[in-house]
C-alpha cells in the first residue's frame, strides 16, 4: 500500500492486488477451462437456468454416475437427479463471472478538497482520539502514526497509534476486507467535501447550528403557516447563504421544507468527479416530517415493536464547555450523561430523533415487517401493512410456487439486509479513512471558538461567522461551540461519507427493489401534537411505500445531525453511496438465479428508474 502526497489519500497499490490475483490464477489454471468466454459470460448466466445448461453444464439431469459395490464399479443410470459435479462447477463459473464483471468496473477519480495538504497543522482533518494541544490542535507525532499505519496497512502499525485518552479509533482496517458480493468500496466515488473554507462548509454548519436551537420545537410547528421565530428565524438565515444544498420550494427554503432530506450524486470523469449533482428523493418533502415507518408497530410473529421511544430531556446539551470539549477531543470522557424522559413517546421533534438516530431500532428490519404483515382489522396494534411484492418478482405471477428464504421472499430479503450495512459500511469508511478524512462538526465549532475567544485567524468563512445561528447559540447556551446531544460526541473516525447514512441508503434501496413502492400506505397517523404518546389520523396527500421508505432513510440520516455529529453533505453523499452498493449486490444475486427473472424495477433516490 502507497501514500499518495499528491491527492492525501491512502490506498492499495495495483501492482500488490495484481500480484493476488495472479497468485490466485496460478493455484486455479487446472479449473481454467471451465470458465465461459468473455464477454458473453454474464450473459449467458442470467438468462440461462441451472436445468437448461447442460450442454455446457456436462449434463445435469439423467446423468450417468459410478458407485463401487463389492469391490467393483457399476455403471448407474438414474433420472430426475443432478449431476452434482455439473452443479458445483456451474457455481465456481457464476461466481468467476461475477468477479470479473465487477473488476471490470473501471476505477473514478477520487479527488479531495485538499485541505489535508493545505493546513500542515491539520485543522481541517479529523484526529479526534488523538492528543492535542491546549487549543485542540492535533500533535503530528500522533497523526503521523495513524497515517503511517493507514500507508502500510501492516496490522502490528495501527498498534502503534498515538492515542490521546481511552477512546479507540473506529474499524481502520475494516475497508480493507475484500468484500465477495457488490463493488469493492475503490469503484465507487463521491464527490469532495467542501473545503473548509467555502460558503458549503459554512451552509453546513449554520444548518447544524440551527438544528441545535431547535432541537425541542415540535415538527408540527414546521409548516408554512407556522408562527414560530425559532422557525422563521432559521428559515431567514438560511434563506441567505450562498452554499445551501439543501431543499427549496421556488428557490427558497421554507418552514414546510425546513431541515428535510437531499441527496448527493458525485459528477462524472468529464470533470474529474469534482462536480455534485443534489436532489430532494421522491416523498421526502410530501406529508409529515417523520416517516410512516417510525411512527408504526412493528409486527415480530405474535409480538409486536412499539414504535414509542425513550428520548432525552431538554437541557441535555453537551460539548459546550472548552475544557469538556478538549477532553473529548483527546478521547477522553467528560462523565456526563444523558438525562431521559421517564415517559416513552412517539418521535416528535429534533432531539426525540436524534436520539433514536443514536441508539437505533428496529428501523428496516422493521420496514420489512410492517410491509410484509397483512393489514388485519382485527388486530389493530401490530399488524403491518400488507404492501405488494416488487410486481417483477417471480412468484407475483407464479401458479404453482412461493417464495421461501432461499429466494425472492421476504425471509431472503431479511438475509440481505444485514449483510447490505456490513458492505456499506466497508464501502463509507474506505472513504472515511483512506480519502477525505473530513473535520467533524465539534472541531470545527473549536476552530469558530479559539477564532473568535482566542483571536487565532482559522479560516472560517464569515458567512457562518455573521450568522444568526452563531450570534443565538452564544445568547442561548453563552458559547460559540456546538451544543451536542451526546455527551461523547461523534464516533472516533471521520465525518465525511456518513455510515448510517450509507447504512440508510442501502437498506432502503433494497426495499424499494423488493416491494411495490407505488402502494399507497392505508391509515397514516402522526404524533399528536398535545400527547406525543398518541398517534392520531393523518389527512393529506397520499404517502407511498417508496416515499416513506426515502423518508425513512432521511430520517435517520439527519437523525445524527440533530445529534450535532454529522454534516448534511456526510449524510447526502452516503445515501447515494449506499444505493450503490445495494444496485452492486443486486446485480451479483441476480446472476445466482434459476427463476425466469427480468430484474428488479425501482426509482433511485434522484427520482429516475432503474432495472437491475
């Protein structure tokens, strides 16, 4: 592995993964023959089932095998059995073929926005973990020593990080697994985050500084008529900033608008993948803020899961103290905690969901159940929602066979949905650690802090500087830092591209392509906004499987950020990286398939449709 100076990324060199290969070409030359020309290979396995094969298959049916009986050979003749040969060597081509289609997959650019090259004192790079200095800068001994580990990829390096308190760094080494199923993490690129300098940066930051202050405002006060001046103070400042990626209504960003959900499609090679497309995912600005699938039992056999949340007391704010902040910055613990509500409610506002987004739940396993239960009026508390297959799927239209947990029924599904974040995840922290290395938002709100208490010169652009957001937080809590709604902050890696929100976004991708996402959800609730322990009916514009299902994964995504813990720009990138990989696996089950199958048909988080 290589440290590239040029671009401050870190990644394995082609002539070491080349080197594998050929190892590995040379221990298999005996079985080289087995193996379909290119490039018809793909071809032929997705359209040519197990039973059909066996004229290159060597004859799976009614096939001639050999037994010893009393010391000899005889001949057998049995039919309706495999060839069991036949079988085994038709699934070392599928998954020959699955490989090379995806090595095949060329390598993006992979650019970043050079700060880490830019500031040799690496204020714009995340080392929380790390010790630093009284004013939060990092020590280069110790981030040369993650670094070097990061170059080397010998596991006795990552050993020997400097560590600047209790607190260890999160799964360095995880990208580093070779995935079996979808891309590797290095075909997939995402845009570079924005400098640290730069009106996005400073966009980001006043959204999250307004995020804080409105962490106990109901969202049912986020309407266009509401007459709250959180709200409506938060939208004018908003409204004013040059670098908002955000949604708009007309151009302008309006209290019904306010704090939903984009996502972010990096540019093509024509310019390098430096460019970034946004858009607002179908449904995610449709109806309430809060998806249908967080507000629903969760049907579990003869059980169910309440939807109903522990959550946090308002005041439980963190990070607002220099010296609790400096701790945590070095790994240290400030041994606070957070105070609960002794009474569970529905998510109702930024720091209800923020602290679901903390903890997690049942979330899309959860979806699965709520859209696979049938909708039984008899049975009013758990009892799903009984949404349609994907109208693509098989057995839709099959006389004769279901569906099990071997393919296409929800129980296959609930297989592929844990190991889709294990792939994500791999896919976003290869990002985390081996390119971008993004500044979280705690350290960048003790750039703001030292800047403005310390009259050091961090270059912070004055839009986030002459914000409202900044002037109200210090009236509110008496600092410039980020008020947090976790005492330890965010977890010990990067911040840019965000893990749930891949975790999100691939979940919820395979979702859309298992389920009808035009099924119209029966009987939407909402919290009531005078007992958010009850739910009450919902009446507006019909919400679909597919919007509610982006909702969802927007909700969790921002989730993390009413947690003070991520960017928007983290969690939109993800979400497209996380479609990714669940349109990568997608396409790898596909070729395992013995059904006459056309593919999965689902809309894309841009709002186009996609076959896989």
């Amino acid at each position: 592995m290589k440290f590239d100076s040029s671009s401050d990324q870190v990644s394995p060199t082609d002539a070491q993964a080349d080197s594998e290969i050929n190892n590995s070409s040379q221990k298999t030359s005996k079985v080289k023959q087995h193996r379909l020309t290119s490039p018809s290979r793909r071809s032929f396995l997705v359209h040519t089932g197990i039973f059909t094969a066996t004229s290159v298959v060597t004859g799976v049916v009614g096939s001639t095998f050999s037994t010893k009986k009393n010391g000899g050979v005889v001949q057998a003749q049995e039919r309706g059995r495999q060839n069991y040969n036949a079988f085994r060597d038709k699934a070392y081509r599928i998954r020959v073929a699955a490989a090379e289609a995806n090595r095949a997959i060329p390598i993006p650019g992979h650019p970043t926005n050079g700060d880490e090259k830019r500031y040799p004192n690496k204020i714009a790079t995340d080392t929380r973990g790390l010790p630093h200095d009284e004013r939060g800068e990092v020590k280069l001994e110790a981030y040369n020593s993650v670094i070097q580990a990061l170059r080397s990829g010998n596991p006795n390096d990552y050993e020997n990080i400097i560590l600047g308190g209790g607190r260890k760094l999160v799964n360095p080494q995880g990208p580093l697994a070779i995935s079996l199923e979808g891309y590797n993490p290095s075909q997939i690129a995402i845009p570079p985050a924005p400098t640290l300098d730069s009106a996005e940066q400073a966009a980001d930051a006043v959204e999250l500084y307004w995020q804080a202050l409105l962490r106990d405002v109901p969202f049912t006060e986020f309407q266009n008529n509401t007459s709250n001046p959180k709200v409506l103070a938060a939208v004018e400042d908003l409204n004013k900033l040059s670098g908002y990626t955000g949604p708009k209504q007309n151009g302008q960003i309006t209290p019904e608008i306010l704090f939903r959900g984009s996502v972010t499609y990096v540019g093509q090679s024509n310019d390098s993948y430096r460019s970034a497309q946004h858009f607002i995912p179908p449904g995610v600005d449709i109806g309430p803020y809060i998806s249908q699938f967080l507000l629903l039992n969760v049907p579990f056999g003869t059980q169910y899961v309440s939807p109903l949340i522990r959550t946090a007391l308002p005041g439980n704010d963190f990070l607002i103290d220099f010296q609790e902040w400096l701790t945590v910055q070095n790994g240290g613990s400030s041994g606070k905690s957070i105070k609960y509500d002794p009474q569970r409610r529905y998510i109702f506002n930024g720091r209800d969901l923020g602290e679901f987004s903390h903890i997690g739940g049942a979330l899309f396993l959860g979806a699965s159940l709520i859209l696979s239960s049938g909708n039984n009026v008899n049975e009013p508390l758990g009892s799903g929602i009984g949404a349609p297959l994907n109208p693509g799927n098989p057995y839709v239209k099959s006389k004769t066979q279901l569906g099990s947990a071997a393919t296409f029924a929800v129980a296959y599904l609930q297989g592929l949905l844990p190991l889709a974040s294990s792939r994500a995840i791999r896919a976003s922290y290869w990002q985390k650690w081996y390119v971008h290395r993004r500044l979280r938002p705690e350290a960048f709100a003790g750039l703001v802090y030292n800047n403005i208490v310390n009259k050091t010169e961090y270059p912070i652009n004055d839009e986030f500087l002459k914000s409202r957001a900044l002037a109200d937080t210090f009236s509110t809590y008496g600092s410039y830092l980020l008020p947090h709604g976790y005492p330890e902050g965010a977890p010990t890696h990067s911040s840019y591209s965000g893990g749930a929100a891949a975790i999100a976004g691939v979940n919820v991708t395979l979702l859309k392509a298992f389920f009808d996402e035009n099924f119209v959800i029966p009987n939407p609730v909402i919290p009531d906004p005078n007992d958010p322990t009850k739910v009450i009916p919902y009446n507006g514009a019909p919400l679909t499987v597919g919007g509610e299902l982006n909702k969802l994964a927007v909700n969790y995504t921002l989730g993390r950020n009413n947690g003070g813990i991520h960017w928007r720009s983290d969690g939109s990138t993800a979400l497209a990286l996380g479609e990714e990989i669940a349109i990568s696996i997608l396409k790898d089950e596909r070729l395992t398939f013995n059904e006459q199958f056309d593919g999965y048909t689902f809309t894309k988080f841009d709002g186009t449709t996609i076959t896989v």
